[in-house]
C-alpha cells in the first residue's frame, strides 16, 4: 500500500504540473517523515546522487551533441547518406534514417537528433512531394537510434545508477541500434513504394567518394569515441572529454563553421540542459534511496515469486510497464520511479544487467514516440508543422518496428546484445 501511495501521489504532482525532480524529492521527503527519518539526508543523498566519476559524461556528451549540431556538421552527414541510399523509392526517408545512425554516434541523445536531422530533412522532403505526417514520423522515429547507437545519454545514467559498464552497454547497443535502423529503412521504403514517393540521384561512384572526404572528420568523432572505449584507451567518462574536444576543433579549424559567439550559445544551451538532466537524477537518487531504506522493492520481488515468471515473461511483463509510463513520464523520471522497483528481481531470475539494461533502453525510445508526453514526437510535430494526432498515426509502422526490435532483444540476447560486450571481455 505505502508503494502504491507514493506512486499514485507522484504521478498525481506530475499531472498537476510540478516539475519532476521537485516530484520526486516530494515522495523521498513524505516517506521519510512517515519513518521519522532526519530530513537531512535528503541533502546528504542529493549530493550523493551526482557524485559519481561515469555521470561526468552526462554534461559532456550533452556538449558534444550541441557542438555537433550547431556547427553544420549533420549537412555533410546528409550529403554523404544521400549518395549511399537516395537511388532507394523515398529515398529521402532512408536518408533521414541513416543520417540519424551516423550522428547517434555523435549526440548521445534522441532530441539533438530530432533537431538537427529534422531541421535539415523535414523542408526538403515536403518540397519533394512526401506527407508531413510521414516526414514527421520518419524523423521521429529515426531519432530513438540516438540514445541505442552509443555513446548514449541513457545508458551513461543507468549504468552509473545501476552499477552497470557504461562500456558494456555502449557495445550492447551496437547491433540492436543497426538492426532498428535497418528495420526503420525497410518500413520507410515500403510505405513510399506504396505512396509513391520519388527516387533521388543514382549512386554514383565519385559522387559518394566526395561527399565521404567531405564527412570524414565528422565519421570519425564516432569511431574515436567507440575505438577507444571498447578498446581500453579511454573509459565512457574519458571519451565523452575527448568528443568535447575533437567536436570542437574540427567545427572551429576544419569547416569552420563554429564560431565564438555560436561555441558560447552552445556552452549554454548545454548547460541549461544538463542542469535539469542531473537535477532530475540527484532528485531520482533521493527517492531510489527512500524506496530502498522502506524495502518497497519487496512489494514487487514477492509476487514475481509467488507466480513463478520466466526471465522472459519477466522482461515482457517489465516492456508493457515501461512503455505504459512512458505515455506520460518523462525517460529519465520512467527510468528511476519504475526501474529500481524491477531491478532486484533480476539476480533472483538469472538476468543478465546488461541485457537488462539494453530493454530499459529500448523502452525509453519507444515512450519517446507515444504521446502526450513523447518527447522526440512533440520536437518533430513543431518542426515539421504537423498535429501530434496525424503524426501519431502515421508513425504506428514505426512504432510497430520497434516493438518487433524490442521482442528480437528480448528474445535473443545472446545474438543481439551480448555477443559484443563477451567479445571484448566487458
């Protein structure tokens, strides 16, 4: 009852408008008055919550996205994804797909996606004859490889909250962030051929080795980060400086497109914009705490024994929770109100964290793709000038892809997402 109270309180703040991380130190406060704990370890423990050497990546790969988008960078990604797959029927769509799958490699998160690929994609596409609602949701549901395709703002959180390797679940978001986006291209070209969607240039040899050359720095910020993490070089937190760096002096010294006055409108919109991601984590860590100190967990942990659930079953049962929230949580509230309640249930299963990891992930793009609260789905109905209902419609293909991606996961995790991580030895 206590866990079903604090729940039904959270959820009834966050309706009623109150930012989420004063929701969440709301519960933490509530339950340790009830348990006539010292309301000084809510401080203690919002201190506690950021102190933490791999959420440093947090603020960084913030940055690096920022940087990325506002020197132009995602043109030259364009260009270059058009010359691979614009001969396809809706060519454009693919394009905006791939485009997405290059800069996931940059941004760490779905929204710097949305914006820059959006931004760049959404106006030509129309212009060439395709649907906004379909231009929408092609964008929208591009941007989730954002946070699957490492490095990825999400799996820096959870890995940090959870005890998990942030580089383990880097490489465990390898193929599943591949096999998505194949799958998004393949749904894409099919719904043009139906529609009729126009073809662009034929590929032409010199034409892709240009835009290539042209790319080639921007290509290489993603195997920098990668190579060296899942190499030993660096850690997740390490690389997260070194794509700061590298971002920024290939914007300011090789396209020279990131001026002073641009780098310090992009200090501030990423300070803005970590200020808020780790306010909400430091407040999550409170009520995690709290939930912890009061074993609300075992409200959860006693019924998955009584009824006997296979990991599988489990981590359906746990998809179904996730997506449902993410209707109206934000990924990163959804993450720390329902996960801590499912994550001690999966040494008592046998699951692996990291497996675990990559569906609390997966699920997280899904909720950002359902309204009214999904969040790459509301950036891209501004910027594509599009209704969210008619731009809801046209992405349940999409939606229905990742659901498939999310079961294949589920399902398979030895083929899609272990295999690497084992490889490595992470």
């Amino acid at each position: 009852m206590t866990l079903l109270l604090a729940l039904c309180v959270l959820l009834g703040l966050i309706g009623f408008g109150v930012p989420i991380a004063f929701a969440l130190i709301s519960i933490a406060v509530g339950i340790f008055w009830l348990a006539d704990v010292d309301q000084l370890i809510v401080a203690q423990r919002l201190y506690r919550g950021v102190q933490s050497f791999p959420l440093l990546a947090v603020p960084l790969f913030i940055l690096a996205g920022q940087i990325m988008t506002r020197s132009g960078i995602s043109g030259h990604l364009v260009e270059f994804a058009k010359t691979l797959v614009g001969q396809m029927r809706g060519g454009l769509a693919a394009v905006n797909i791939v485009t997405s799958m290059f800069f996931a490699g940059m941004s760490g998160t779905s929204m710097s996606d949305t914006a820059a690929v959006g931004g760049m994609l959404i106006d030509p596409m129309v212009k060439r004859g395709y649907s906004r609602p379909f231009t929408g949701a092609v964008t929208a549901a591009s941007s989730t490889i954002g946070i699957i395709i490492p490095p990825s703002v999400p799996m820096v959180i959870l890995g940090a909250y959870l005890g998990i390797s942030t580089g383990a679940l880097f490489a465990a978001g390898l193929i599943s962030g591949v096999v998505l986006g194949i799958a998004l291209i393949v749904t894409a070209w099919l719904i043009s051929i139906r529609a009729g969607y126009p073809v662009e240039a034929p590929f032409s040899a010199s034409r892709a080795t240009k835009a290539f050359a042209r790319a080639l720095p921007a290509l290489l910020m993603p195997a920098i980060i990668l190579g060296g993490i899942l190499g030993g070089v660096f850690t997740a937190t390490e690389a997260s400086a070194v794509a700061v760096v590298y971002g920024t002096a290939v914007g300011m010294f090789y396209y020279r497109t990131l001026k002073l006055k641009v780098l310090y409108q992009t200090l501030c919109e990423a300070a803005v914009l970590s200020g808020a991601v780790m306010l909400v984590t430091a407040a999550a860590h409170v009520m995690g705490f709290a939930f912890t100190y009061e074993q609300l967990a075992d409200d959860i942990l006693r019924p998955l024994a009584e009824i006997d659930l296979s990991p599988v079953m489990f981590l359906v049962l746990l998809s179904a929770v996730m997506i449902v929230a993410g209707t109206f949580l934000d990924g990163i509230a959804m993450i720390f109100i329902i996960v801590p309640l499912f994550f001690p249930a999966i040494q008592f299963l046998g699951i692996d964290p990291v497996h675990f990891g990559m569906v609390v992930v997966l699920c997280w793009g899904i909720g950002q793709q359902t309204p009214p609260v999904g969040a790459a789905l509301f950036i891209t109905s501004v910027i594509a000038k599009v209704d969210m209902f008619s731009l809801t419609r046209a992405n349940l293909p999409f939606i229905a892809v990742m659901l498939l991606v999310l079961g294949a996961v589920i399902l398979f995790p030895e083929a899609m997402v272990l295999w690497i991580p084992r490889a490595l030895g992470l």
